[in-house]
C-alpha cells in the first residue's frame, strides 16, 4: 500500500521559512510527477508546485512563484517545499501527492490529477 507521509510543519512568523518533506513507502515516485497543494479552512484545495519525474521540470502557482521551491531526492523517495519569505495568506494545511504519470501539466496542478495523497501537515504563518 502506497504511503505519502509529509512533515516540516508548524508555526512560523511573517517573513519566515519552513522546509516541508514528503516520504513515499510502499512503493516508488521514481517515475511519477510529485505535487504539493493546500487547503485554509473554507477553501478548496489548490496546487501550490508540481515536479516532474526527472526533477527538470517544476510549476508554481503564481500566488508562490519567487518564495517557493520544490526539489526531490528520487534515491530517498522523498520530494521537499522550500517555503521562504512566507505570508499570513500561506496559512493552511499542505498536502503532497503523486501523479498517474512522469510530467506536470502545463498549468497549475490540479486535485483530479492526482491519486495517491498524504494526510497533510498544518502550516500557520503568524506574529
């Protein structure tokens, strides 16, 4: 059974930077794309990032284009959110996820796209 557990959460103040990680078990994201999206309370989920199977292609939601970076280490199963320079608005539950296939989409990642998911870790960003 395919696991995403992601972790690197927590309270951060305006300005500040956190690191999310994702740990895939159970199986491989070797040759899959990777995303990661969030969800504030009221709101629908949205992509945030996605990452091709290679790690040579990546997309931003533009509300993170310049703060954000996804990287992943395909040798530890792993995909990272560098979140910098983070703002009251980035407050919400991040979720990683894999897709059915190696490539992004061309336009921001989207929920339906994707098949596997992980139970998310909260991010607050706060004075």
């Amino acid at each position: 059974q395919l696991q995403l557990v992601e972790s690197g959460g927590g309270l951060v103040q305006p300005g500040g930077s956190l690191r999310l990680s994702c740990v895939v078990s159970g199986g491989t994201l070797n040759f899959y794309a990777m995303g990661w999206f969030r969800q504030a309370p009221g709101k629908e989920r949205e992509g945030v990032s996605c990452i091709s199977s290679s790690g040579g292609i990546t997309y931003y939601a533009d509300s993170v284009k310049g703060r954000f970076t996804i990287s992943r280490d395909n040798a530890k199963n792993t995909v990272y959110l560098q979140m910098n320079s983070l703002r009251s608005e980035d407050t919400a539950v991040y979720f990683c996820a894999r897709r059915g296939t190696y490539f992004c989409s061309t336009a921001v990642p989207l929920p339906a796209d994707y098949n596997y998911w992980g139970q998310g870790t909260q991010v607050t960003v706060s004075s």
